[in-house]
C-alpha cells in the first residue's frame, strides 16, 4: 500500500472518525446502495419475534443492525470501486 494511504487508514482506525465526517460518508451518493443489488439491504427482524425478545436480546439485535449498516456501506463501496475498475478494464 502506498504510503500516504498506509497513514490514513492508521489515522482512522487508530483516532476514529468525527461525527460530521461519517454522515458526509452516509449521505454520499457514492457510499448509498445500488437500486438493483437487493443483497445490500439490511435484514430486519420480524416486529412479532422482536416483541418476544428479552430486553438484553433486542439491545443486541439494535447493536447488530448499527454494525450491518456500516458492514454493507463498506461493500457497497468495494462493489461500486469494483464497477468502475470493471468498466476501465
């Protein structure tokens, strides 16, 4: 990896990201899901089974979805880079 970019991903991961910066990141077109990859949708927990959950459990579950979002938000944008890497090919 170049060195440049070694430093930013050490900076990141090491500081974090400010608040402001990962909503630029959410609201970019870039970062937002594809209309036609269904695959990229978060999966949602059935309301009925929800309710039935332990207090403990849906707190996991509300965890995991803020951990998919960011999860798919990562591949969608290694799928939209791969897109274009496609189409310089």
């Amino acid at each position: 990896m170049e060195l440049p970019v070694v430093d930013m991903v050490n900076y990141l991961f090491d500081h974090g990201m400010r608040e402001e910066e990962y909503k630029q990141i959410v609201e970019d077109e870039d970062t937002k899901r594809p209309s036609n990859c269904h695959a990229l949708t978060p999966v949602v927990c059935n309301a009925q089974i929800f309710d039935a959950l332990k207090i403990e459990a849906k707190k996991t579950d509300s965890h995991m979805k803020e951990v998919s979002k960011d999860i798919l938000m990562g591949a969608t944008i290694i799928i939209k880079s791969l897109t274009a890497l496609d189409k310089i090919a």
